[in-house]
C-alpha cells in the first residue's frame, strides 16, 4: 500500500455513520485495528450529525448514504455547511450507480465506496481521502460523474472562473477529472510531483473549492471534460 506522507505521524479520527448495527460495528473494529486509525464514534442516523461531529472532532466521516429519517446526503450538507474547518465525508453505498452519489459529491463529499468493497478498499480510502491525494475509487466514481454528465439535463455551463487558470493548470486539472494522483499526472505532464501539488493547490485557491472531489464536478459541468472524452 502506498504511504500518504501528509499523515505521517497523525492518527487519523474516523466516525461512522450507518444505520445497520452490523455494518456499523463491522467497520469500527476493521479501522480500530490498523495502526493510525482511530474510531472515535458512530451514529445510526444522519440526524443531530453537527453536534455528533462537533463532540467527536472526526477527520474522516463513514456516511451511509441511503438512511431513514436524515439520509447520508442530507447529513452531508449539514457537516459540510457548518462553521470552522468540516471533517471529510467519503460515502458508503450499495450501488455503483446511485443516483445520490453525484448530488453528494457536488456537496462536497471527497468520494465514495462500495459497502461490498474489500477491508483493505476501505482503510485505504480513509488514509487517501485524510491525505487529500486524490480521489477514491476513481474508476467508478470518473463513470458516475461521466454518466450523469452524459444526461440530456446535465448540459455545460459557462464558467468564467476558468479563464483564470493558466493552460497548464486547465492540463491539470484535466488529469484530476481523470482520477490520477499528483504522482501519476507527473509522469503524465513531465513535471515534478511537488509542482503538480502547488498547480492543485493554486486551482483549488482561484477557484474557491474544498477539494480534488469539487474539482472533478466542476471540470465536468463547465465542459472542460466531457463525457467518454
């Protein structure tokens, strides 16, 4: 498994959200035993979510997406809506093609991962997502958001903010839409892993989004990427 340097040294403090006990506790053990992960609460239902996150001061939220009463995206809005700096939200489904995921993901979730997925899928997913590297399962997530762009009600809009970027930061943040990680898009563009990240870190300023995640939708819906492309 990779390392993520960004955490070095950090135990990463995870919460998780689910409304199936099994799963709930499932999860909590699997992380509670890898070195550096540390569960620090779980919740059965998406409601009361701030005061759960302000109390337990997670780094990563577990979020069930399909739950009675609040469901995991409303949950998500809720925590990344509130005052200070949010926890990271990677959502957890059932079904590759949730209709959900991509409302999620334009709230600000930093991606998403299949219940069925190996334990290994999933400590992984929370030790990249803390980093910030880069997109979890990109695959499926890059056939979402190419899906749902594909839609006859998903048309381009125009993005002004984009004529700000330089042409190697629009060559950047293509490979983003893409799922690469600053290591891969190097190799891709020819240039030092650390000048990928202060590009990243740059697009992300002068276009005022959290995250790798918001960067992808964003490429999508101002048709810097376009679906199958």
């Amino acid at each position: 498994m990779a390392s993520h340097p960004d955490t070095a040294g950090h135990e990463i403090r995870v919460l998780v959200v689910d409304d199936q006990s099994m799963i709930r506790a499932g999860f909590a053990a699997l992380l509670d035993a890898h070195e550096g992960i540390t569960v620090v609460g779980t919740a059965d239902d998406g409601a009361g979510i701030t005061e759960v996150v302000r109390r337990t001061r997670p780094d990563i939220v577990l979020m069930d997406i399909r739950m009675p009463g609040v469901n995991g995206l409303d949950a998500t809005r809720a925590i990344l809506g509130s005052p200070g700096t949010p926890p990271k939200v990677i959502m957890l489904t059932t079904f590759d093609a949730d209709d959900y995921v991509f409302a999620a993901l334009r709230a600000g979730a930093s991606g998403f991962l299949l219940k069925d997925s190996p334990p290994e899928e999933l400590t992984h997913a929370v030790r990249v997502v803390a980093a910030g590297e880069a997109l979890l399962s990109p695959k499926i997530t890059r056939a979402l958001i190419a899906d749902y762009a594909a839609r006859p009600d998903a048309r381009a809009r125009p993005d002004a903010t984009l004529s700000g970027l330089t042409d190697r930061e629009l060559d950047v943040m293509r490979q983003v839409a893409a799922g690469l990680s600053n290591a891969e898009i190097a190799d891709t563009l020819v240039l030092a892993e650390q000048t990928v990240k202060s590009h990243v870190s740059r697009i992300l300023t002068k276009l005022g989004l959290r995250d790798r995640t918001q960067m992808v939708v964003r490429a999508y819906e101002s048709g810097l990427v376009r679906a199958g492309r």
